[in-house]
C-alpha cells in the first residue's frame, strides 16, 4: 500500500504502547501538531485521519467534502480526504475521536 512507507518502525510502536498511559492533556501537550503523532491505520487497514482525530477544527478535506456533497471547478481528490474518519486515533475503536477519548484519563 501507498501508506506503508509512512507506519511506524517497532521501536517507534514499542514508545506508542508506553503512550498508552498518558492522560488527555499530556497527549494534546505532547502532540502539538496533528503530524508529529504516528501513523496508525484503523481495522479496515485504512490509515486513521490525524487532522480528524487531534485538530481543533477537525479534519478541513473531511468537513469541505461532507459539508458541500459536489465538487464545482476543483479537483474532486483536492476536496476528500483518502484517510479514515471513523476510528479514534488513540484506541481504534468507531465513534469518537482520539481528543474525546474514553480510555484517556
């Protein structure tokens, strides 16, 4: 896959694993930036939208893309986002986003 190129070496899961611990604000204060926090790919082998999951305003290509529902004069790959918006980040599981999630303290 185009993505594989872009997950994690073991030693970066194995530091992923001990992340696991972190609370809410040590995970936002620790990942400033939607593309400092690894690559992780949701169930379906998809990798999850990091920008969904840890940006303030969300992921921009997913909102423009769902808001609108057509593409006039742009180009319709420039509007979708090819990542996963329905895993959280944190726990691969459906329904929240990893800034909301439950299995952070």
């Amino acid at each position: 896959n185009w993505f594989n190129s872009l997950l994690a070496s073991p030693s970066v899961a194995a530091d992923n694993e001990a992340d696991k611990s972190l609370s809410r604000q040590q995970l936002l204060s620790r990942y400033s930036h939607p593309k400092k926090v690894p690559l992780v790919l949701s169930p379906k082998g998809t990798p999850i939208c990091r920008y969904h999951n840890y940006h303030p305003d969300g992921c921009t290509k997913f909102n423009k893309s769902k808001s609108t529902g057509t593409v006039a004069d742009e180009d319709e790959d420039d509007l979708q986002c090819q990542y996963d918006h329905e895993y959280c980040h944190w726990c691969q599981d459906a329904g929240h986003i990893a800034v909301n999630c439950p299995s952070l303290k």
